[in-house]
C-alpha cells in the first residue's frame, strides 16, 4: 500500500498578494523548525520512516535541513515543486491582466499560465512521484498547496477541471495524507 505523508510549507515570507509557484521565498525559521518538529513527533507516534522528500524551493528545503540536522535521510525531488507561473511568477495578481485569469479558468487543466506549467503538467509530476513511490510503503513530503491539490484533486485520466470548484489550497503548514486507491 502507498501512502503519501504529504506537509505544506509554513508561509513564505513576502509571498502576500503574489502569485507565487517556482518564485523561490525563504520562510520563516522558526515556523520550519516547528513544522520540522510536529513531522518528527508525527513519524514517531505512527512509526514512519525516517526520511522526508522535499522539494527544491527554499520554503520545502528548510525543513529538511532541520530533519537532516536531526539524523533524518532527506531526499530533494523537483518533482515536488509548486505549480511554475511563467512569466506570471513573482508578480502581484493585480499586475497579471484580467483577461489571461480568464483565458486559465476557462480551460484550468491545459492552459498554462504566464507560458509555465499547466495542472495536466502537474498532475503527471504528481502522477510520476506516487508511481515511484509504490513500492516504499509510506512516504512523508514537505510540499506545496498546488501540488497538494493536484494529488488529491486530479485523478488519472481527468478530462476537465471547473475552476469553481477547484478548491484553495490547505492551510500552510497542514498534514494532508493520501492513499493509493
């Protein structure tokens, strides 16, 4: 059985009013050392391994290295990384035109915005890394909400997404889990 331990990033500093995927925003470290700690407790009451995947992006990054600090094995995986933005990334939402919102909502699983990543894109990084996972049993990851929603949100061979209900992504910080159907 496959079952994905999946934590969003604490909040990234500056990341306010801004769409943000691949804009790489440290976060506060204090806030990745308790998430680092409620992870530990986490593994230590269910018995989970000792290993963390992580994304490349500093708000996933500074967990690991507190676990890697505190003997856990940490795995960096691009994979995980958020939603990519294109040209749209790093910018406030009330800079991105209106109409290009609309262009992506219109069609939320092939349009990619600012030219980056569509969620069919994501959705097969997602795809890859569950596959991958298979045969670990339990894995626990340190991610992000884009990528979260798409594990839990899209499943294989999804034709259509309404942007109406795609859901907001979970609060920073929260432990969302996952198991292979």
């Amino acid at each position: 059985m496959t079952e994905l331990w999946c934590w969003r990033h604490p909040r990234a500093i500056g990341a306010a009013g801004r769409c943000i995927g691949r804009t790489d925003l440290r976060v506060d470290p204090r806030r990745a050392k308790r998430l680092a700690h409620r992870i530990r407790a986490m593994a230590r009451r269910e018995n989970l391994p000792r290993t963390v995947w992580v994304s490349t992006l500093q708000r996933s990054l500074a967990i690991g290295h507190w676990l890697a600090d505190w003997g856990w094995q940490v795995h960096v995986d691009a994979r995980l990384c958020e939603l990519d933005f294109g040209d749209w990334d790093g910018r406030s939402w009330s800079g991105i035109a209106w109409t290009d919102v609309e262009a992506w909502q219109a069609d939320l699983l092939r349009h990619a915005p600012g030219g980056g990543e569509s969620l069919q894109m994501l959705a097969a990084r997602v795809s890859a890394f569950c596959n991958e996972s298979a045969a670990d049993g339990s894995r626990l990851l340190v991610t992000h909400g884009g990528w979260i929603n798409a594990l839990l949100h899209l499943p294989h061979g999804v034709q259509a997404v309404d942007a109406a209900s795609w859901p907001a992504p979970p609060p920073h910080g929260a432990l969302q889990r996952w198991t292979k159907p």
